[in-house]
C-alpha cells in the first residue's frame, strides 16, 4: 500500500511536466511546418504551400500565422473567395492586427465591391 502512495505522488508530479512537454513539441512542431509552407510560398510552389496551409490550418484551427500564409497563397492562384475567408479567419485570430483586414479589403475591391472594402480597411 505504501508503495501504491508514492506511485500516486510521482504520477502527480511527473504529469504536469510530459503534458508541457508536449505541448512544446507541438508548438516546435507547428512552427517547423509553417517554415516548411513560408519556404514552399516563397519558391513559388504555391499550390504546394496551398495543401501545406489547409493541412496546417485544420490541425491547428487556433493559431493564426498560417491562416494568413494559407490566404497569400491562395491570393496568388486567384482564387479570391477562399483568399478572403482565410484572411477573415486570420483577422478573427488576430483582431489588433491590420495586415488581415486590409488584405480582406483588397479582395473586396478586386471583386469590384468597394462598399465591402470599405467596411474591412481600418
């Protein structure tokens, strides 16, 4: 029995250390993927870093970086409305940050709708 208690203590204390672990492992990891989209966006492989973001944005819904990579990639195969809605995604995760809005603003006006543009510049 007494044994059982100090399995139960280091089982408490060691616990809360592999859970940080862990989440720094992800967090490693997550930057490490979005350096793998930035460089394939970057090389012009922008169908490439397309699927990257997705897959990147889908396993972490939370984090904003790659919602806005995800939205510059697709900017640049045209394809405006996914552009926009992941840029709007980024602005959500990113509110005091004005490079979202504006890029949201600039596809309304591509679209050829100022009065959307308008309410997105700040």
């Amino acid at each position: 029995m007494r044994h059982m208690h100090w399995l139960v203590v280091a089982l408490a204390i060691l616990t809360p250390v592999a859970s940080a672990r862990s989440q720094e492992g992800t967090k490693d990891d997550y930057d490490r993927r979005l350096e793998r989209g930035i460089e394939l966006y970057s090389n012009g492989k922008h169908s490439e870093a397309v699927v990257f973001f997705t897959n990147l944005t889908n396993s972490a819904s939370d984090r904003k970086e790659a919602f806005l990579w995800l939205g510059h990639a697709l900017n640049k195969q045209e394809r405006l409305q996914p552009a926009r809605t992941a840029f709007e995604r980024y602005s959500e995760l990113a509110p005091k940050d004005s490079e979202g809005p504006r890029e949201v603003a600039r596809i309304h006006e591509r679209e050829g709708n100022r009065d959307a543009a308008k309410l997105w510049y700040k």
